[in-house]
C-alpha cells in the first residue's frame, strides 16, 4: 500500500512538474466583483494556536516554551502583556466549539503546544499525559460535532529546555527532537486526525525569532541566524513528512502538508524588468525560501545568487545560505501532501540596492528592494496590514505556475483592529472577507486547486509582540473579565452566511446577504450589549462605557438632526 501510494505521488509530483507554466508579471487583471458559488465540499473553517488562546500556561504538568520565558521578560511586548491566561482556551473546550458549532464550520485549525505534552522537547525525559487528555478531549468534542480537525504541529511555542540546551533551531538536533515530538502526535491523535501541518509559518519564526529578534527567542543573529533556523526546519518538516509516510500512512490515511506565510510583492512599474525581478525575488526570498525546497528540492536560484555573491563582497569563503546535499534534496522534495497558505497584505516593490558595508548584510538587505504601500489602500487594524484583495488572487495564481498546481488549504487569511475600537458591528472586516473570499474564488475559477479556507481567527487572542493590542477574531474576547466572555461581532453573520451559501450565488442573494448581516449586526449588538450590562458591573464598566455610550449618543445625535430638519421643513 505504502509503495503504491509512493509511486502515485512520484507520478503526480511529475506531471505537476510538467504541466507548471512561468507567472505573467505583466497581466493583473482587477475585475469587478465575481458572483459564484464555491466547488462542492469546499472545506470552511476557522482557526487558532496554542500560545495564543489557551492559557495555562503553568497548569497540569505544561512545561516552559521560549514565548512563557520571552513574555515575561519586560519590553519585549506592547505594554508588558502575556499569553499566561489568554483566552482560557484551556478551559473552554465546550464553550468555543459552540461558537464554531454556531458558524457551521467544517474544519477547525488549532495547534498542539509541545511543552505541553512533553514539558522539557525531550520525548525520553517524560511525557505529560494530562496533556495528552485535553487534546484528546477537544479532537473528539470537534468531532462529535462533525467538525474536521486540522492540527499544527509547531505554531511557535518551542519548548524553552531545548532553547537553553542546544539553541533551539540554529542546532540540527532540533529535528530528531521534533520528529519524536510528531512521532507522539501521530501515535495518539493520529486514528482520528487526517490533516497535519508541520510548521506554521516559519519564515516568522526564522526572521523574527532569529535575525530581528522581535519574537521568541529575540536573537538577532544577523545575516545568519534566519538562514540557518530556516535551513532546520526545512529538514525537519521533511523528517516528518517520512515518517508519516512510512510508519502512519497506510494505517490512518491522512495528509500532511506545511503553512507558509506570504504577502504577495507587486512590480512598481509593470513595464520595467527590474521592478518585476524585485516583485519575484521579494515573494521568492518570502514564500518561496520553504516552498521551492519542499517542492523543488532547493533553495530559489535567486536566494542563492544573491545571498552568495553578498557573502562573497564580504570576504566571507562560502555563502551565508547553507546547502543542501544532493541526498537531501532529494530527500526534502515532494514532502508536501497539500500547501497551507497564510495570507494578509500585499506590497508594491520596486529594485534598491544595498552596498555590503561595515555592519555585513541581514536577511533584509540580502534582497536589494525596497516596499512600498499605496496610501489609498484602507489600514483598518495593524501598521502592516492594508486590504489589498487582489494580491491574494496573484499569489494563488503563482503558487499554481511555480509549483505544479498543488492542493491548497487557506490556513489563515483575516483582518484585525485597533485597540480602542471594541465595536462589535466589524464593517470593515465583513468587507475584507467579503473582498479576499471573492478573489480566491477567483483563483478557484483561474483554476487554482483551493480546497479550503481558513478565516483568521476563530477569537480575539494574545498577538505575539503587540500583546492584546491588536483583535483578528470573529468573537470579541474581554480579555479584563477572569472569566473570557466571548461576544460575536457582525462579522459571525456575515461568514456564516457565506457558508451557508458556500460562496456569492448572485447579486441578490449578495444584498440579502449583507443586507441580514446588518439585521443581526443590530440584534446581536443590542443582546451583547444587554448582556455586557447584566454581567458584573466592575468587570464591564469600561465595556459598557465603550459600547454603550457612543451608541446612546449616536442616536441622540441622529434624533436631534431628524428633529432639526422636520423644523427647517415646517418653517419652509
């Protein structure tokens, strides 16, 4: 069964190879709106991580990651705030599954914290079986309620023992530590789960975690550090990716696949041939760092081109970019069932160049471009994130030509928001998604192979860096109540008729889409309100002076101009 399975996926893997065309830079076709239905058993789901929503961070034997150790230490997040509590994910297993319950989603992504299943990364030292239950328990409460899990297997939260001991991933150790970590997942989740994702964008884990040092473990290893964290988990997704094959396959039938993160880079000028290279080396040196080794069996030509000759005007011997050997390359190739794609934003990019000089290069200055945004796009949450909608049709189409048209799942795609905007009536994210939906349908109807979606995320939860300040989630979470509440925002509706739906029918039932939206915007709006009031009053003072308040005075306002202008008419 095993070998059969191999020989179809040798095959497929070549007429893929085959059949992949060159991306055209030239042709950005920006439509009007597409109205259509999505492919039968189109997958829709939500999704979350471990870190960021579960809490406990101390509880039932979890052992310390590198994001415990790294939030605790002062400056290193927007206002000194940490994922210890979050959402109390931990312990609301029931409650959340409700919501997804409530949404009709098909799938549900979540992610498998390391430390809290084997507390030191070490999987001989000991294996917390407490941690396992919970698990357990949340895979089958999803499944009793039809709901698919799709489970991560690292969504950042490296077990702090490892990082202390070996460095975490600038040391090669990390892969074997890793595959019996996966090894453990397989054995006693595996009989019930069938989608597995290595790694959740590690280009973030790589870049930020390594060479700027935003992120956990803050090192800023410039020029090097990105390269080599990159370079192991590369290896280590691919270990995995055989052992399922060879061990797991056969008995549980499941896929296994990596989420790769990418904003898309658009040409400045269309019409000059630099713009266009620093439009692909910008997406090469982003998404296709992970995705041409995964799929190819090496690093893009550009990466190695540029990084190598940089190194070279360094007086460096051999290239910052490690290599692969032929045994590992091809080793690494094809170990990719399906390809989740995270995507939020997009930039315009234009050529820059960066001279070597005194202080080296970093990963940054390897690529010799500049990023720019267009100030007429909307920036409703976060600095980096502006709605581009048409960028995600672009890099989907890219994905097909540059690597055989592979099975796709969106694995994250959503919007946030400000901190001092606790609005539950979430306009503009009900037009984001109205908006990047639209052109993966479009993607879908270009003849990309999307199979699911992924809205970016499920609750308000901890955002790494920017702590509590930023909000991506369907469900507003009060993070100020020990208790987490959770409140749908407008944007519940509005997804779940999309669903519903699986897609835009037509134009109408587009308007009586939006136009219910707004009608149980109203509704919902009116009952959480109501309900924020009959909690506690000293855990939702500020709740209800944020909510309430604007909303009496905006009706006051509204009465106070219909009252005005019955006067001027009556005068007239």
């Amino acid at each position: 069964m095993v070998f059969v399975f191999r020989v179809c996926h040798v095959l497929v893997l070549v007429l893929c190879l085959s059949a992949a065309e060159d991306f055209d830079w030239t042709k950005n076709d920006r439509g009007s709106f597409y109205y259509g239905t999505f492919p039968a058993g189109f997958s829709w789901g939500a999704g979350s991580s471990a870190y960021q929503t579960e809490g406990a961070w101390d509880k039932d034997g979890k052992g310390l990651s590198i994001w415990d150790v790294f939030t605790h230490k002062k400056g290193k997040v927007q206002r000194n705030e940490t994922g210890d509590s979050s959402c109390e994910g931990y312990y609301k297993i029931k409650d959340d599954i409700s919501l997804m319950k409530e949404l009709k989603l098909n799938h549900y992504r979540f992610s498998i914290s390391w430390p809290r299943i084997i507390p030191t990364g070490i999987k001989s030292d000991h294996v917390n079986e407490k941690g396992i239950q919970y698990y357990d328990n949340l895979i089958d409460h999803l499944l009793e309620s039809k709901i698919t899990p799709i489970v991560t297997l690292y969504h950042w939260d490296l077990p702090q023992v490892l990082q202390e001991k070996y460095g975490g991933w600038q040391n090669i150790s990390m892969v074997n530590h890793f595959n019996d970590f996966a090894n453990l997942c397989f054995e006693r989740f595996g009989n019930r789960v069938k989608y597995w994702i290595t790694f959740n964008n590690p280009w973030s884990v790589a870049v930020e975690g390594y060479e700027t040092g935003e992120h956990a473990p803050g090192l800023k290893l410039r020029g090097t550090g990105a390269y080599r964290a990159a370079h192991h988990m590369i290896k280590a997704h691919a270990k995995v990716w055989h052992t399922y094959d060879t061990q797991w396959r056969a008995k549980q039938k499941g896929l296994i696949g990596i989420s790769l993160s990418g904003d898309w880079g658009e040409p400045v000028d269309i019409g000059n041939q630099k713009d266009i290279e620093a439009a692909e080396r910008y997406v090469q040196f982003y998404l296709g760092w992970f995705a041409t080794p995964v799929f190819h069996g090496d690093y893009p030509q550009v990466m190695k081109d540029f990084i190598g000759r940089k190194s070279g005007q360094q007086g460096l011997g051999t290239s910052r970019l490690p290599t692969f050997s032929s045994q590992e390359k091809s080793y690494i190739k094809g170990t990719c069932d399906f390809l989740g794609i995270g995507h939020f934003t997009t930039r315009y990019i234009t050529q820059k160049n960066y001279p070597v000089g005194r202080s080296g290069s970093s990963y940054f200055t390897d690529r010799d471009l500049a990023e720019l945004v267009d100030p007429r796009w909307p920036d409703p949450g976060s600095e980096w994130l502006y709605s581009v909608p048409w960028g995600f049709r672009r890099l989907l189409n890219f994905v097909k030509t540059q690597y055989g048209n592979p099975m796709i799942y969106v694995t994250e795609n959503g919007v946030s928001e400000k901190m001092l905007c606790t609005e539950l009536c979430d306009d503009w994210r009900i037009q984001y998604y109205k908006d990047y939906i639209n052109e993966m349908l479009k993607a879908i109807k270009d003849g990309v192979n999307v199979r699911g979606y992924t809205a970016w995320s499920l609750l308000d939860k901890f955002e790494w860096d920017e702590g509590y300040s930023e909000r991506f989630g369907l469900y507003y979470v009060d993070f100020r109540n020990k208790n987490k509440p959770r409140y749908p925002k407008a944007s519940v509706q509005y997804y779940k008729r999309i669903i519903s739906s699986n897609g835009f029918p037509n134009q109408r039932e587009v308007r009586d889409i939006i136009s219910l939206s707004l009608l149980e915007e109203q509704r919902s709006t009116a009952a959480n309100i109501l309900r924020l009031i009959h909690d506690p009053l000293t855990s939702h003072m500020e709740m209800v002076t944020e909510i309430v308040v604007p909303t009496v005075c905006t009706l006051s306002i509204l009465l106070s101009a219909i009252f005005l202008m019955f006067l001027l008419r009556r005068r007239n």
